[in-house]
C-alpha cells in the first residue's frame, strides 16, 4: 500500500527567507501524522504546498499517489482543507451551509442535501435546526467546519491548527471527531501548537524548525529522545528548596514559585526511593515526589532551542 503523503527535498523559498529548506515528509493511510514546529518554522507553508495552494521551489511531493504540480487536479478531488479560520458562513444554518458547500463541488441539489444531512448526523449537529451558525459554540462551528472539508470525501485530511482558540470541551469535540475519520479510513496530516493535541491524537509526529524536520517518532519514542525520565519533588517549606535541591544533585532544577525541584532519574524507582530517604533523613518534609516521562512539551522547546541535525528515529 502506498504512502498517502511523500515530501522529498521540498524547498521554497520567499525573496532571501527560506520557509522549507529540504523538508522530508512520508504520512502513511489511515493515520494521524502531526506536524510541531514554532511560528515561522514552515507548517503552514508545507500544508499550502500539499493542498496545491503554493507551488514549491525543488523537490517532489506526492498526495493519494499524484504529484502536486503534473496532477494538481487529481489531488484536489482527493483532499480537503481546515485552516485556523472558520470558513463557513455565520448568518446562514449549519445544513443551508453544507448544501452550499455541496454545490460549489458540483454535488448537485439531491446530493448536495443528502450529502450534509450524513455529515450533521457524523458530526452530532443534526438536531440544531436552521438556527444561524453565529449561534453555535465554538466546537460546534469547528465540527460544522470539519463537516464541510469532508463534503466530497477526501482520501485525504489537512487540518492546519484546527483547534485555535477553543475551550477545552470545544478542543475534546473536534478530537473525537477526528478520531472516528481515522477509524474510518482517512489521512489525516494535523499542523497544532498544542503539544497535548499532538500527544493525543498522532500516530507519528514530526518536529520541524528552520524549514526541515529535526526529529520524527511516536510521541514516546520523541519524549524517549530527550534526557531520560525526570523526578519531581514539591517541598512544603520553600526555605527548604535550596537544600532539597542539593540532595537531588547535579541536574536539578528549581523553580521558586512552585515550591518543585526537577531532576533526571536515570533509574527511575530507585530515584524514587533514595530520594524519599534522603529527603526524611534531612527532615524535608515533600508534598508531593512523582517520576515520569518527559513531555511532548520538553521535547518540543529542547529540539527547537538547539536547531539539531535530523536525528532519526526507528519506527
């Protein structure tokens, strides 16, 4: 089975500003692939250049087996776009919206009607009448939202921050609603800011900066990547902060604030043990000792602060 996505070399470049610099993408069926990176490093450029919207400089890049510039219109009958911006129209209904949608795609009318009454029910939006869309929550007009990028039932699924500006309970709508599109079959290549999102929902993630891609992984093996597991240790008495910390030894990290000392556990449970002796043979009384994973959000800042080589990850 081929790859839905294959990005090879890509570069495109803005006057002397290099957006992508040799960027290197392969998505596979049926999955959820997240793409990290902090403003300026070249997601949203990579999403235009998939979706046919930007024409790149070098390199090759294939989506559902076509070649985004000889088969650009075969790409786009297999493909649909959710940007960070609602593009539905907030005056009319979310079914008046679908239809809409449906028509522009050359649908027909029965179609066009049938087509947005399935996708209301997909989306649980089915019994919020002609009611205009102004009127919906945020994660309902992002699930209508998503409604619409599906009208034609694209093999494959760009979602560029799709979240933005969500409550929690909105974010968990949309979550929901792209994992039942994966179980159904779709691709779905994820562009967030929120590394939770990506924790969540990605099958792999790929960590880009500077135009190229500086790791790739599962979101365990990216947080296996950085500096081991870490031990956590919240103190009750802040004046005891400093002498805690010494206990934990080179490594550790304090922040004030919080009353916790950080430090890595190379050995996990037997960290934890001789860190809950010392502590009780110093009289340091902790509130709270926890050992764990790096989060995605170590990850995230310790890859994009260093600007690494590609450091390759086994799948």
């Amino acid at each position: 089975m081929t790859d839905a996505i294959v990005v090879e070399g890509v570069h495109k470049r803005y006057g002397d500003k290099r957006a992508l610099d040799g960027l290197d993408l392969t998505v596979r069926r049926s999955t959820v692939h997240a793409v990290l990176g902090p403003n300026g490093a070249g997601k949203t450029t990579a999403v235009r250049i998939l979706s046919t919207l930007l024409r790149h400089d070098e390199g090759r890049v294939e989506v559902a087996g076509f070649d985004v510039r000889g088969r650009a219109g075969e790409v786009r009958r297999r493909i649909g776009l959710l940007g960070q911006y609602a593009a539905v129209d907030e005056e009319l209904g979310g079914r008046q919206n679908l239809e809409m949608f449906g028509r522009l795609y050359h649908l027909g009318v029965r179609r066009a009607g049938t087509r947005a009454d399935e996708l209301l029910a997909r989306f649980g939006l089915a019994d919020t009448g002609r009611g205009p869309v102004k009127e919906y929550s945020g994660g309902m007009r992002r699930r209508l939202d998503l409604a619409a990028s599906l009208i034609t039932d694209p093999e494959v699924l760009f979602l560029d921050e799709p979240t933005t500006g969500l409550d929690p309970r909105g974010r968990a709508e949309v979550w929901s609603a792209v994992r039942s599109l994966v179980g159904g079959g779709t691709t779905v290549l994820l562009t967030t800011q929120y590394l939770e999102e990506a924790d969540q929902l990605a099958d792999r993630i790929s960590v880009i900066d500077a135009g190229r891609v500086a790791a790739e992984g599962t979101a365990d093996e990216l947080k296996a990547m950085v500096a081991g597991d870490r031990i956590d240790v919240v103190v009750r008495d802040g004046s005891q902060l400093v002498a805690a910390a010494q206990l934990l030894g080179d490594g550790a990290v304090v922040d004030a604030d919080r009353r916790l000392i950080g430090a890595p556990a190379p050995d996990r449970m037997a960290t934890l043990t001789r860190t809950v002796r010392a502590l009780e043979e110093a009289g340091i009384e902790a509130e709270d000792i926890a050992v764990r994973r790096p989060t995605l959000d170590e990850v995230f800042l310790s890859l994009t602060d260093r600007r690494p080589e590609r450091a390759e990850v086994a799948a």
